[in-house]
C-alpha cells in the first residue's frame, strides 16, 4: 500500500465481497479467491470503511471506541490496512472511489 497521510482516503475494493455470519465479518478477494474472517479490531476498522474516509478519522473513531493511545492504534490501523490491501479488500487515494 503507498505510504499512508493522515489526510488519505481509505476505502472498500469493489474487488471483494463481505457478509457477516454470526457477528463476523467474513471476505472474499476476487482478485486472489481467498476468504478472509476478520477478528473484532480488523472488523471495527472494516465497518469504518463504509463510506469511505480520512485515515485520520478512522483513527479518531477507533480511539473513542477502544482503550488506546492515538500512537498504538495508528499503528496497528496501518498494519491492518497494509494486509487488507495486500489481499485487494482496501484502496487508498486522495478522492475515494
């Protein structure tokens, strides 16, 4: 994934599809036929993709909902978006979709 401004946009690939069994997200890549379930924090950042918005306010929603300093979860938000965009399920850029 390029690299990530506070100001970038993160939002959904339409190269995936997602549903939710049991209080879980689970995906599909269409671009690597592979399913993926998401754990409660990977879940929490996928339902904050929709609509789509600034990685900043991502963040900032994240750290009102869980116990976590700004530093921790900007980190670890970048390493689920680098996953999710290593398997085609995100997409980053200045404007969205």
């Amino acid at each position: 994934m390029a690299a990530v401004e506070p100001t970038t946009m993160i939002f959904r690939s339409d190269r995936q599809v997602s549903c939710e069994i049991d209080e879980e997200i689970v995906l599909m890549s269409l671009d690597h036929d592979e399913f993926y379930a998401l754990n409660p924090t990977a879940s929490a950042i996928w339902h904050l993709t929709e609509p789509p918005r600034r990685f900043e306010r991502l963040v900032d929603e994240l750290v009102g909902r869980f116990d976590v300093d700004r530093a921790t979860c900007d980190r670890e938000v970048r390493v689920v978006l680098d996953q999710m965009a290593e398997r085609g399920i995100v997409e980053t850029g200045e404007d969205g979709p």
